[in-house]
C-alpha cells in the first residue's frame, strides 16, 4: 500500500463523514461534547467575519499582490 493511500485524507468524502459522525456521537453520549449557546456561535461567527475581512484589505490594498493564480513563465528559456 503506497502512503498516500493511507489514512483519514485519502478517503473518499462519505466515508470521512461517516467515521466523523459515530465520533461527534460518541462525545455526545459521553458528555464531553462542547454545545454552543446561541451567543458563543454569533461571537464566534463575527470573530470569523473580522478575520475574513482583514485577509481581504490586506491583500487588495498591497501593490504587486495578485489575487489571480500563479501561471508559469513562458518566456522564461
């Protein structure tokens, strides 16, 4: 079996939500589950949009930064 085989990551996406699931029970059923009251989940939400904003005016605002994806130099031999 060759390493990229292995593991969590190299499963397809149903499995991983399977396994992922009968854990999220299990921490459920032994109570060390977190629950969210609807307060943590707004702060933790605005803190999410504080930060995505952040990224999105520091890379617009710097000059020579592209948003656009790398592309090889076809001019460079």
């Amino acid at each position: 079996m060759a390493k990229e085989d292995r593991g969590f990551a190299s499963m397809d996406r149903a499995k991983q939500r399977e396994i992922a699931s009968k854990g999220g029970r299990a921490a459920h059923q032994k109570g060390a589950a977190h629950e969210w009251t609807s307060e943590e989940a707004r702060l933790a939400g605005r803190k999410g949009g504080a930060a995505s904003r952040r990224r999105k005016q520091n890379t617009a605002g710097t000059p020579g930064q592209s948003t656009a994806p790398a592309t090889p130099d076809r001019n460079r031999f």
